[in-house]
C-alpha cells in the first residue's frame, strides 16, 4: 500500500504567492469596474531587450535547420553561456570560477528548492526571518524542518534569524549553530543588503563550525552602493562554504524565459566530501537541461549592446524604487530597501497587521502588495511593495497611497 | 557541522549517458580521422517542423513589446496549451481529464525524477529490468532504494520485474507486494509495448495492492498497432492509481526546447490523501514554469498543420526504425522491438556482454549504441540502437554492420 511523504501534509496553507493570486483574482471577479495595481509578486513588465529579442530569432531559425538544430544539451549548460557568465559576473570583480563550477538552470527557483537535497535531513537550517518562503517550504517537504507552531508561526527545527530596523535587516549571528545557512542579499523582502566587511564575517563563521552557506544573489544588478557584495566569493574563504545562486529573471527581464545558475566550487566539502560532482549528478540525473535558445538569450546579456540595454531596463525600476521610496516617505511611512534591490519594506500603519494593511490596500486604494506575515514571523507588521511594476503604475500607485 | 546526504554517495558510477558520453568524447580525440554515428542516447536530429518555428518566432515577438509581454507563466501551465492537451490526448480517446489535472513542465526528465517525493520514503519500488535509469537513481537518491549489490547489481529494498523475450518484454505481476510501480510503454530501453487488455491487468493489480503506477508514455506517438494502449487512462479504474507522465521531446522534436507534462488525476489519493493538490504544491513552491514561447510552441502541435507536420517527422524515424530491423535481421542479429518504438533492443552476438559489444562496435564500426546492462542485470547481453539518427546515418550503420 503506497504511503504518501506526510511531511507534504505538514505544509501551512498555500503557497504564498499562489494564496494572494487567488484572493486578487476574486476581488477583480467581484469589483471588475475598479483598476487594480499589482506591486505584490515580483515580476516585471517591461518586454525583453531588443538584442535578447534579436538573439531569440537567430536562434529560433538554427533550431529550424537540420545543420544547426540542437538537441539536448550538454548537462551543466552550454560552455558559450558558461564562460561569459565567468568572465562577466566573477572575472571581472577578481573572483576565480571555473566552468565546471556554473550549472545553467532554469531560473533560480528550481535550485533554490532542490539544493537541500545534497544534505542529509538531520541538518539543522537557519533562515533569515522575514525570508523567501522556498528556502523553509522545501526544507520541510525533504523532512528537516520538525513541527509548526501555529502560535510562534515556527518550525520546531529551523533557526529564525530577526532582520529588523534594530540590526539593519542583516541578521546576527545565531546562539544555535546552524548545519546550512539561507542567506538573500540584496535581500527579498526587505530590500536591503549587506555590505562586504558584514558577508565576511558570515563567511568566517560558516568556515569555523563547518556549515554551508546558500547564498541567493537573485537581485545582484541592483546593487547601487560601493561596499555591497555582489558575489560572494568577493569574501575570503566562501569557496569553502557557499554554493551561490543567480538569476536572469530580474536582473534582465526572464521571469518568463526562465534561466539562471547556481555556483558549486570544488572546494567546497560537506562530510568530507566535494559537493561539486554530486551536483552534476543531480542534474545528470533529474533534469535535462535549460533551452537552446534560452541558453543564447542569455549569452547575449553579456555583449557590450545588451550590457547597455539590460542597465537602462535595471534603471528604470530602479527609477520606479526611487520614486515609491520618497511619496512613502511624504505620505509618513517608514520605509526600508529600494536601494540596493527592487523591494520597498514598509511598516504598516495604525499597528495594522500585515493582512489588515493587505485588505486595506485592496480595498481602498485597488493596489496588490504582499503581508510581511507571509514571509515569515518578524514579517507581521510590514508589507512588501516591488519597483517591478510600469513608472505610470507605480506613479499612479503612490497617488493612490498618498490620499488614502 | 554540515552533514551530505550520504545516498547520493551511494549511486552507482556515473549517470549513463554521461559516462558514454566522455567515453564516446574520447574516442573521437584519438580517433579525428574516423565519421562516429550516434545510435546511443535518444536525442532526435530533424529540425523542428516549419510550424513550430513560425508559432516560436510570433511569440519571441510578444516577448519584445510592453502590451504582450509575458513574465511568470501560471504555477501549473497555460490554460491554452492545458486546453489542447486534454482535447488533442485525452477527449480524442475517451477519456475525461480536468484542466486541473494537466502539469506542464520542462520535458519529462524533471518530474519523472522528483514525483517520488510525493511518497514516504519507506515505501517499496517495482521497476521493470531493464528500466530507463532515472526511476531507481531518483528513488537511491531520495533514500528509498536499500544498498547495492555489486554482484547481483541489484537494489535490496527495488522490485526487480525481468522483462525478456519470454516474456514479450511485458513484466509478470511481481511475487513480492510493491508500494511504486513504474512502468514505461512503448518502453524505453526494449521498443516493445503493452496491449490495453495487459495494462488493464496491471490496473487492476494496482487498484487491489493500493499501489500507485507512475506511467511513462514518453513514445506513444511511435505506436502503430492497434490493441497498443496510448494513455494509461484507457483503462478502468486508472484515474484511481496512476499518474501519467508524457513528452514533446519524442513526438515533436522538442529534447533542445524542452516540453512535457503530467497527469494526477483528482481521484488518485495514497493513505487517503488526494495527490494532486499536493503536487500542484510542488509546481508552486520548487517550479517557476515553463517559458511562454515554449508552451506557445507545444500549442503549435496540436493544430491540424502541427499534426501534419509532426506526423511526417515521427513517420521518418519509423522509417529508420524499419530499416534497421531488416538490416539488422539480414545481418543475423535477435532484434526486438522498433514497430511502436523509436527504439532496436538486439540480442549481443556471440555471447558478448553489453559492454563487450559497445567498444567492438564502437572501434571495428565506429557506431556508438548504448549498453542495455547499463538499464538493468537483466539487459546484459543486450544493446540498445536508436532510430532518432539521419536516414542517411542509419542505413550507413547498417551497412557498417553488416561488414562486421
């Protein structure tokens, strides 16, 4: 009699972003006359770069010829793509990948809940609090994460790291020694980051009691301020300790082109043993590879026109950040991030909890953010907005909040 | 202290297509002067049909400007490719599927890997021997296999189910009660498949056991007889224990594009828990979907033009398949297999292991097929030869091995 992974059953409610969707589509259903603003998922809206656009047809057109169809591709992704991702992301901040250290995937979500797999399910994980709510559910779908407590909002086996305005949204290091470390920087969702010197100490730390770091770097191209890291093996020592992830989605418009890469050195050992070969088996065995065209989509971020391209689409959310962050600002919020990543942090006002501010929102002013609740227990009493929505949107947005 | 999990130390060698692979990779270096034809992994080499290409073109298109841009796709796929699917796969045959029930995802290979998550781990797996490789080394990953035996090359906690010529290639209901059961038809590696009547058995056996069948139907565009079941869901009571996996790779030329998906039929529960919602969990939580343009693409198949097109790509494989049966007949070889399958399962000559005959054709013929040990104890002394090579490729192998 099959018996099902109970650790499933354990999984509170929704997935978070899924929950949302079906409370906005229901209001639309119920109020079709009103114009609802989404700044709550974090995806974008301007349309791909002309040179992604130009790169995608040449493509599209060798899949369409017998000498230059492609079929699947080489496990850990084309070294065409492999190697300017080296030469772009890590050569040029002075930092030594080799190519068989970057594995093309399919945007970072895959890995981002995947990765957990290469460890053993008596690890004990530690997560920022409030946090991107993969890193906890796939850890308790593997089985790691212990029971909930509905009155904590917390897994019994996973250490909650505060990221609040006292630290600086940077977490301090924990009284219990975490086995795996989930860290986000510039960070989903509080908009902040972490500089240089602060990354260094994480890394030393997980160097000295031996656990691995899961660095999501997802938002790395929104980095504005000189001593933020963006990878970070700027850090002595983290090729020892940090598998790394990256991804297109944001930083060049991909979310629904979906490509990304995660970074295993060689160096780096859990059980004594190289990590970098049991991930190639993982993708050996489980997945079959990221498209052709995807693939070249990529490749063409790095030429000199997309690297060009690419900057104005960042600038122009960035643009969109800037301008929520001051018309919340004169509205009398306070307000966190925007500077370094594409998320403005807000504590919600009145003591409203972060549903309450959710509805209030939807209801008063037809705008979809996302509770803080939702991202974990020192979340509540703050709501999440995205610079990911048009300037007009947005603009329009900020009115809307201001009157309110 | 980070701890591996030490299963995946337990795989066995690399994963086989890769170890050919390198080998293969290998000869060529020491071998430049010699034309190598690749009858080994099942990777199609016709382009894809002129239909596809126009729908991908048009859609790239939607990609480049702001009012038909498209970022994240919905959690579980597009309504639009949902919608064909169910008419153009199911509806046609009789059989009600429910949008719900529809998963796109990235090609076969993902979920055919991550779907035993869905179990506890202490369930019992049946697999056919031989077996596509990715069934057991998921479940070794995932802990549920037991150990190894070198020298029975047998997992202790697998079901081992012989499928030989005595048997038609159809396993017997196994002795011992198994928990999982995959089955594959048209079967990769033996290009032989199962009549209705059959599969109806093993539906049946399933339902009485509280099995749950996981049903890979990656070639059911190949199948040409008659009494040949195409879905899983032709058979009574199916939607109660099966969930069914299927591909564009095969039937459409896709392995570069990467496009599949799955059936979890609402009915289907294990220890009383309806699975479906729990794997639209997974898509949500561990899956960001698959690129617009791709399913987009998927679309394009199932318009009259797509069948057409398509139907004259799977024809020309059949062909080669066709071809390669007789030569390889003429030629004295036991062949099996290659009518509802893309694939020729061939007995070794002279007592040979699989391996044996893999370096002796790949030296004395310079034609590179795949071990059928490497899918199982019970493929020793078999070989597996694709038809997805060029025709012109294909009748030259047979000719190079008919001068052997």
């Amino acid at each position: 009699m099959c018996k099902v992974n109970d650790n499933y059953l354990k999984l509170q409610g929704r997935y978070l972003f899924s929950s949302i969707g079906k409370k906005v589509a229901k209001f639309k259903e119920n109020n079709p006359d009103k114009k609802v603003i989404s700044l709550g998922i974090g995806d974008v809206t301007q349309p791909l770069a002309p040179v992604i656009i130009d790169t995608l047809h040449k493509s599209v057109d060798e899949m369409g010829h017998r000498d230059t169809f492609k079929g699947y591709a080489p496990d850990l992704g084309y070294e065409f793509l492999r190697s300017v991702i080296i030469n772009g992301d890590y050569e040029s901040r002075g930092v030594d990948i080799s190519i068989d250290e970057v594995f093309i995937n399919d945007g970072i979500n895959s890995d981002a809940g995947n990765i957990q797999e290469l460890f053993s399910i008596d690890n004990k994980v530690a997560v920022c609090d409030p946090v991107y709510p993969v890193y906890v559910d796939s850890n308790v779908m593997a089985g790691r994460a212990g029971t909930y407590d509905k009155a904590t909002q917390m897994w019994s086996n996973v250490i909650y790291m505060p990221c609040t305005p006292d630290n600086n949204f940077v977490p301090d290091i924990p009284k219990e020694i975490p086995d795996i470390i989930y860290l986000c920087f510039p960070n989903n969702p509080t908009g902040t980051t972490i500089t240089k010197d602060k990354l260094q100490v994480w890394v030393d730390y997980a160097n000295k009691v031996k656990a691995v770091i899961i660095y999501d770097a997802a938002y790395e191209a929104y980095i504005s301020e000189d001593n933020a890291a963006h990878t970070i093996y700027e850090c002595e020592g983290a090729k020892k300790c940090a598998i790394e992830l990256k991804s297109f989605s944001k930083s060049s418009g991909f979310t629904g082109l979906r490509l990304g890469y995660t970074i295993v050195p060689k160096e780096l050992k859990c059980s004594e043993v190289s990590l970098n070969p049991l991930w190639a088996r993982h993708y050996g065995t489980k997945y079959n590879g990221t498209p052709y065209i995807v693939q070249r989509a990529g490749e063409a971020v790095y030429t000199e026109t997309g690297r060009r391209q690419i900057k104005k689409q960042i600038d122009y959310y960035k643009n969109n950040a800037k301008v929520m962050l001051e018309g919340l600002r004169k509205a009398g919020y306070s307000v966190y991030g925007g500077v370094n990543a594409p998320y403005i942090w807000l504590k919600t006002p009145n003591n409203m909890t972060s549903w309450e501010f959710f509805y209030y929102l939807l209801e008063k002013a037809n705008i979809v953010g996302t509770p803080g609740s939702g991202f974990g227990p020192v979340g509540e009493g703050y709501f999440r907005l995205t610079a990911f929505g048009t300037y007009e949107n947005t603009l329009e947005s900020i009115e809307r909040i201001k009157k309110l």
